[in-house]
C-alpha cells in the first residue's frame, strides 16, 4: 500500500478508525486525537476530521545512535518520559552515560520544540480521555513507544496507537503496551517509512502549527 502523501494517509487512517467509534469508549466525549510531529500532526489532522474529534500534539523525540542518528535506541518525550530500546542497545554496547547524555539532550529538544509549537497555550489534560495517537509510520516503533508511557502517565484512561504503515516487528510490540494498535500496511519486507509515500517531503514548524491553532480541547 502507497500513500500520495501524509494527508491522504490520514484519510485512509481515519476511515480505518471508524470502526472502532461504535465502541463506547469512542463515542464519548473525552476521545483525543494526538499527532507525534512533525509529520505525524499532517496525518493526525485528517484523522481528527475523520473521527469528528479534537486535534492536538505530543512532541516526542527519537534518541539515535551516534553517526546513524536514523536508528533508535530510544526515545523521550513531554513531561520527561524516556523509553530505551534495550536489545538494541545490548546489541550495539552503546555507553549508558553516552545513552544518559542524548537523552538530556532530548528532553531540551522536546521542550523547545514544544514551546515553538504551543507558545503560552498549556497542554490537555489527558486524565480519563481515549487518547489516539497518531504518527505517519513507525521502523522500530520506539517513538510510539514513549509516546504511549506519556500518554499513560498522564492519566490516559484507554491509548490507542494508529499509523498508516509500519514494521510487523513494531506492530507485534506495540500490541503489548497499546490498548490498541491500528495500522493500515505492515509489509513482511518493510522498509524505510518514506518509501510508502509517494511525496514523503519534510513537514515545516510552521504547517504543524497551522494546524493546531486554534487547538480545541472540549
């Protein structure tokens, strides 16, 4: 399955979601759409249209490994949240400090990016809500990872992780921590995310914050 962008993603994403919308959790009032930026807001958006629910955004952060910054071994997200990749890293014998040291670095990432995109407005409260999380595809799964114990740790009643392709490997994973997991395409041979979009261009600050001004969280 080839996707002509994120949006057209999302659509199909959406479509996928309203199944679950006939159960109860998803008709009431409390459902949440979170889209992990940058491109995962793009997808999000049209999903938050799809299901009539309201939009919003959980800045999560891949923590690579040195001079493959592509591969994850862990990731961290908003309220100081940090997920590692424990086989990878007993794999690679990445230092633990080395490890320590990127994810500080993560979390003023994170901060600063979630300023950028939120400015003065807070962020919602997820205590009790059926929380979607939505991203424009998952490898590793890393990222989704750390964004669900987020979400979970926020007071998260149900957390539904949702994308338009991933890896089987990912996808086998999240089932163990999500309440549930949608994802459209899960090929046998996945490749780099990218490659299931036919324009797969780099999402800028400013079209992420379009879409969530103005944020409604009722």
């Amino acid at each position: 399955m080839r996707f002509r962008d994120r949006a057209d993603a999302g659509r199909h994403l959406g479509r996928g979601l309203r199944a679950l919308r006939g159960e109860p959790d998803l008709l009431m009032p409390d459902l949440l759409v979170l889209g992990l930026p940058r491109g995962g807001v793009v997808v999000a958006a049209e999903v938050a249209r799809e299901l009539a629910a309201p939009l919003d955004v959980l800045v999560v952060r891949k923590v690579g490994f040195p001079g493959h910054e592509e591969l994850a071994v862990g990731a961290v997200a908003s309220g100081g949240v940090s997920v590692r990749n424990e086989d990878l890293l007993a794999r690679t014998g990445l230092d633990g400090e080395e490890v320590a040291r990127r994810e500080a670095l993560g979390h003023v990432a994170v901060a600063e990016l979630e300023g950028r995109l939120r400015g003065s407005r807070p962020p919602p409260d997820l205590k009790g809500r059926v929380v979607v999380l939505v991203d424009d595809g998952m490898a590793t799964g890393a990222t989704m990872r750390v964004a669900i114990v987020a979400a979970r740790r926020a007071g998260a009643r149900r957390v539904v992780a949702a994308v338009p392709v991933g890896s089987p490997e990912a996808v086998d994973e999240l089932a163990a921590v999500a309440d549930d997991v949608v994802c459209l395409s899960a090929p046998a041979r996945f490749d780099a995310v990218g490659r299931y979009y036919r324009d797969f261009a780099p999402v800028e600050e400013r079209t992420v914050r379009s879409l969530l001004v103005p944020l409604s969280d009722d």
